[in-house]
C-alpha cells in the first residue's frame, strides 16, 4: 500500500456507551481479538495490526477534543509515513512535527511544512537543508540557544545559504512549590523575558528567520492522571495538572507576546494527546502537536478524559510448554522508553488472564506467560499485545496488516520496512 491508498475518512465518532458496539468492536475483546486473530492467521509472527476503523474513530477524536485547533501531527508517535499523510488529507489536520532533521528532509518529498520539535546537530542535513530552496522553504528547525545557530553557521555562513526557518521553545515545566520541577527537561527557556530577548537575537541575526514557538507541557499531555490500580498517583496527578496548567497559560501568553513584539509568528505550537482540551482552549496557541491518540498504546488508558481505541497492536506465536503452567511465545520484548517500571513492558490482551513471568517478563526471544486457560493455548496459537507507547512499536516491525471487517484488505510499510532508521 501507497501513502496515497490509505484513506481514513469514514463513519467515526468519539466513544459513547449508549451505542451498540457493533460500530466499535474492540469494545468487545473477544470479538476484537478473535477477529484480528482470524484475520492475520496467514501472517507468521511477529503480526502487526493496525485496525481501520479503530485507525478513523481515533483520528475523527482527536479531532473533536481539539475543539476546532489544527492538530500538527507527531511523527515520533505513528513512523509509517502512509498514516501520516492520510491523516493530513483529513480536515483538523496540518502540518508534520517531526523529530529528526533527516526524517524531515524525507518526509519533505510530500509534505510541505515540517517542524521539527527537536534541535538538530546532523551536520550534513543542515547543509542539505541549508542548499535547497525547497526544503529551506518546507522545513523549521527548533532552537533555545545561541549556540544553535552558531553550529548552522558554522556549518554554512549567511549568504552562502538559504534563509533558516527556525522555532524558539519555550519551557513549559512547572516550577512547583516544595516538589521542585515537575516536567521534562528540553528549554533553558522558561520566562516571558528570556523567550523575548532570544527572540530578539535571533531576529538581529543574519541568515535566519523566527517563524514560529513551540512549549509542551509533559506534565500534562504526557503523564497519566487516573492510572489504573494506582488511585493516589491518580489524585496527585490530577491535582499537579490543575495547578500547572493555569500557571502555563498565564506564562505562556505572556511569553507570546513578548516574542510577537519582535517577529512576525506564523504559528505556537503547545500540548499533546493527553491535553488536547486544555491546549486547545488557550487563546494563545495555533495548533497542537499529537499523535499517539491515532494508534492508542497503552500509556494512554490511564487518563480520565478520554480513552482511545486499541487501533495498534502486535502478536505472537506459543512456540513451547515449559510445564502444565506455562506456554511461551517466541519474542515478545518490546519495552518502551522511559522510567523502567512495569508500565512499559507490552500488555498482554488477548487471551485474557495471561500475566509474565516476574524473573523474566518480556524477554529479548522469549517471553514465558501463565494464568487462566494458559493449558488451552497450542504451538502456533496467536498471543496478542499493545506496546506502552505508540510510534515505538514500529521500529520493530516492517510492515503493519491493516484490517477491516475482519480481514487484511493491505499491509502498510514503517519507516523500518521503508529502510528508514531515525534514532
């Protein structure tokens, strides 16, 4: 299948229990599970599903929690560039945030504005960017520093190049009382006096032009505020947000401004998945940046305001029976970034009742499971999984079957099944 083929308009809406589950399978596990099941049992394993109707509902959900805010869409969190450009053939949609300069430059053979949401030191891309008319014109860099420009200078000077589109990030971080920083650590960036006096530099600077500012705030797009099992994490959560996010708003307004007074914006960038809502009701943000609500990894069942659908998943074969108790499946170690904890080991969803093993988990080429009917599952029966995170899952596969009406009707290349490994 051809970025061009896939097409995720169709009959979506957002989740609303008074509906019959018909129109969303995967609201009924056996159904779901047994027809994907069905549907790939002439794949071998490793299987990589991507449901289509699952793929639209969350596509059109985003859309209505955005609340009429263009979604960018985050490439780190999908890698399969056919779901990239369908999605920005769909109203809503405009626009790629990618994460590496050379993912930018080949993207840019289709679409024609890039942000690239973190700084870039390829050396060779900037001087590939930096001699290229269209990609200069197609393509912006993100930056926090002085230094950064110094690098693309010193890689090619002004007047031996084009004109850099770059974007200044602004720390979106919450500096909490007593609990410290709350957040990731990306910008040095956190005032409205330093995002306009950076602005100002690099308006002054030759070679360069300050096109847009980007702020995401992890501590509220990215960290789950009703984990499941977990009711006082939850709480915590939930109250850290409702305290960060007024603080960022009145911040990042200000910062705006600031950095308005000296270029000419064409667009601010804020959010993610997780806080569309909140994001899209600041006045001074353009756009929201998400994507891992378009495949739904399993990070994301742990919020209060929404709940994607399972539209990515992967299975794998019962190779052995070590004992009466136990069968296990050839791989299954697909562990996401971040915090080790057993959050980012994939969730074993079908068969239900099935947990790892504690000494072993997910396992590099084998991963033990037991529990509840373990003794009905035969070599070569299907163990289906969801990863963690979204976009990860595809740098351990090729190709995803894309399924509908319980049947592969294509299958879809990554970006590894397109020979493309960015980081």
């Amino acid at each position: 299948m051809t970025a061009r083929d896939l097409d995720l308009v169709g009959p979506a809406t957002a989740v609303d229990a008074s509906r019959d589950a018909s129109a969303m399978p995967w609201l009924d596990p056996a159904r779901y599970w047994g027809g994907l099941t069905d549907a790939t049992a002439h794949l071998d394993a490793p299987v990589g599903a991507l449901h289509l109707g699952a793929l639209r509902h969350n596509a059109a959900d985003l859309v209505r929690r955005a609340g009429g805010t263009p979604i960018r869409v985050a490439s780190k969190s999908i890698r399969v560039r056919g779901v990239i450009e369908a999605l920005l053939r769909l109203p809503g949609y405009h626009g790629v945030l990618a994460y590496t300069l050379a993912e930018a430059i080949w993207l840019a053979e289709n679409v024609d504005d890039i942000v690239i949401g973190y700084p870039t030191a390829e050396r060779a891309g900037i001087r590939r960017l930096a001699t290229d008319p269209r990609l200069a014109s197609r393509i912006t860099l993100m930056v926090d520093s002085p230094e950064q420009l110094d690098l693309v200078d010193a890689v090619l000077p002004p007047g031996e190049r084009e004109e850099i589109r770059v974007c200044l990030e602004l720390d979106a971080s919450w500096k909490a009382p007593v609990l410290g920083h709350l957040g990731v650590r990306r910008s040095p960036v956190h005032s409205p006096e330093q995002a306009g006096a950076l602005a100002a530099y690099i308006a002054a600077r030759p070679g360069f032009r300050l096109v847009g500012m980007m702020s995401y705030e992890a501590q509220i797009a990215g960290v789950t505020n009703r984990p499941p099992g977990k009711p006082v994490a939850g709480a915590v959560n939930r109250w850290m947000q409702g305290q960060s996010m007024p603080e960022l708003l009145d911040r990042r307004a200000r910062a705006v401004a600031a950095v308005r007074r000296v270029a000419d914006l064409e667009f601010v960038n804020g959010g993610g998945t997780g806080s569309l809502e909140a994001t899209g009701a600041d006045a001074s943000v353009t756009e929201i940046g998400a994507g891992s609500g378009v495949f739904g990894g399993h990070l994301f069942d742990g919020y209060a305001h929404f709940t994607p659908a399972p539209a990515a998943s992967f299975a794998m074969d019962v190779v052995r029976a070590p004992s009466a108790e136990h069968r296990t499946v050839l791989g299954g170690g697909w562990v996401a970034s971040g915090p080790p904890a057993p959050d980012r080991l994939p969730k074993i969803v079908w068969p239900e009742g099935l947990h790892y093993q504690p000494r072993e988990a997910a396992g590099e080429v084998q991963t033990p499971l037991s529990g509840a009917g373990i003794s009905r599952l035969r070599p070569g029966d299907r163990v289906w999984f969801r990863h963690t995170k979204s976009g990860e899952l595809a740098e351990h596969l090729t190709t995803f079957a894309l399924v509908d009406d319980d049947r592969v009707i294509d299958e879809i290349p990554t970006y590894r099944g397109e020979g493309k490994a960015f980081l």
